[in-house]
C-alpha cells in the first residue's frame, strides 16, 4: 500500500460520480462562464463525503437540485427563495462550496474587482443592485413555474 491515493471513486457509485460531476460543471459555469478544472470537480466530488450538509440531506431538496441542473435554470437566481431561518437549504451548501473552492484554488481572478474612481465605482453599485433585483424576480418566477422546495 505504498502509493495508495483516495479518491472520490471510494465512496461513490459511477452514476452518484456522474451526477456531481454535472452539477459541479453547471454550478460552476453560473459563477464563472467556464468548465471547472478536473481538480475542481475532484475536490467538489469528495467534499460531498466529508461535509455533512452535503451527505445529509432532505430528497426534496435533492429533487429540486436536479431539476435544476436537468432543466438548466439559475440556481443563482433561485436560491436566495430557498432559505429558511431553520435550515440551510442543500443548494445553497453546493453552491456555497463552489464559490469556497473557487476562492481557495487561487484561479479565479473574478474574486477581485477594482472600479477606479468614484462615479465608476458608485455607477457599477447602482448597476449591481438593478441587477441583483431583477435576478430575484427572475429567480422567484422560476421557483413558482417549477414548484421548486
């Protein structure tokens, strides 16, 4: 047992690899715009053994995950209608392990944004909270259509 490597195959079936590969893929993309790094996919995959809001979880939430991701809607959009002061919702854990992953591995220069001067700066405020408004409804509408829980 010289060499002995754990990886994520370990600990799940092909298809339960699969199906986090796909949603790591498409979860990702909604932050960045891009496929994630093998080693990305790796960690998101093997942090679903070790993190108990992500191995622990209720079958709606699941259900809703994968219609999601099967249906391709924005999670990013949907999720803020998803919390609840008792529980942290299964999509907000995924995605917040995304964006935890992203911001560890160093490769994600999105986690710094500069506008030089004031009226550029107070100009992209204004725009990000139009924007954050209108992807609420969006994500409200979505929600509604979808019966997501």
């Amino acid at each position: 047992m010289a060499d002995a490597k754990i990886t994520s195959e370990h600990f799940f079936s092909e298809s339960r690899q699969k199906e986090l590969r796909s949603e790591c893929c498409y979860f990702h993309g909604l932050f960045f715009d891009r496929l994630p790094s093998e080693v990305f996919i790796e960690s998101y995959i093997k942090a679903h053994q070790y993190l108990s809001d992500l191995h622990e979880f209720d079958k709606l939430q699941a259900q809703s995950i994968n219609t999601i991701v099967i249906k391709r809607l924005n999670a990013l959009h949907i999720e803020p209608w998803l919390r609840s002061s008792t529980k942290k919702h299964l999509l907000s854990s995924k995605l917040l392990l995304i964006a935890s992953l992203a911001e560890c591995d160093g490769k994600h220069g999105e986690f710094i944004r500069k506008s030089d001067g004031f009226w550029r700066g107070y100009t992209s405020l204004i725009f990000a909270g139009t924007l954050g408004i209108i992807k609420l409804i969006h994500g409200l509408i979505l929600v509604k259509i979808y019966g997501i829980v």
